[in-house]
C-alpha cells in the first residue's frame, strides 16, 4: 500500500497549500 501514502502525503501537502 504504497500509493495510499504516497497519495496521502501528496493530498495532505495539497490540501495544507490550497487551505493557506
């Protein structure tokens, strides 16, 4: 399940940027 991390640190760091 490497894509779910990958996925998830991607998305959180994403989403961090978009909600600043």
């Amino acid at each position: 399940m490497r894509f779910i991390d990958l996925f998830s640190g991607i998305g959180g760091f994403r989403l961090g940027m978009e909600s600043v």
